[in-house]
C-alpha cells in the first residue's frame, strides 16, 4: 500500500493518479486476486498476483507478491479484507465528489 499511497499523494505533484494505478488498485480490490500460504515457520503470508504482468490470456499468473505475515490464517484473511477495503476507498475518490443534494 505504501508505494501507491507515495504515487498518489497530493505532494508528489498530481492529487490523480495516473491510469495505469488505477487499474492496479481496481486489480487489487478483488479478492480472487489474493492468496494465504503457511510459511514453514509457521506463519501465515497474505500474497496477490503480480499486477499487470499478463503471463497467461485467461488471467492465470504463477508470479504472486508477499504482502504480509501473520501468526493465525483468521488475521492474514482481515489483512487481505483490510487491504481490499483500502484499495475500493481510493478508487472511490478517484471518481471525485459525489453530489448528495441538490435544493430549488
């Protein structure tokens, strides 16, 4: 989340972030794209596939990035729904200002 917040920041020249970032948080807002594996310490890793790598034409991708340990499985999941919920959040201010009312 780090390097997309740095990309998108208001101080790092542009308050919208380009297209290409967009699609990666719109990629990474769904959980199909995200996995949990039992490290051989024990811990659990929450991993997404590789954003915008292509390997396969029907979506399959053997390349996946770490994201995050955890000690139980229960919190690697809310660290992936935490992750989701950030990403839709940004993509909603993306859309811009909604208007909530209008008066005659």
């Amino acid at each position: 989340m780090t390097y997309y917040y740095y990309k998108t920041n208001t101080w790092s020249g542009s308050s919208r972030p380009t297209e290409e970032i967009i699609e990666a948080m719109k990629f990474l807002s769904e959980k199909k794209n995200w996995r949990i594996v039992k490290l051989p310490n024990g811990y659990y890793q929450t991993e997404h596939k590789h954003v915008g790598c292509g390997c396969e034409p029907d979506g399959n991708c053997n390349r996946w990035q770490d994201i995050t340990r955890r000690e139980t499985i229960e919190a690697a999941e809310e660290a992936i729904d935490s992750s989701i919920d950030y990403y839709k959040k940004r993509l909603n201010l993306v859309e811009g200002p909604k208007v909530v009312k209008t008066f005659e």
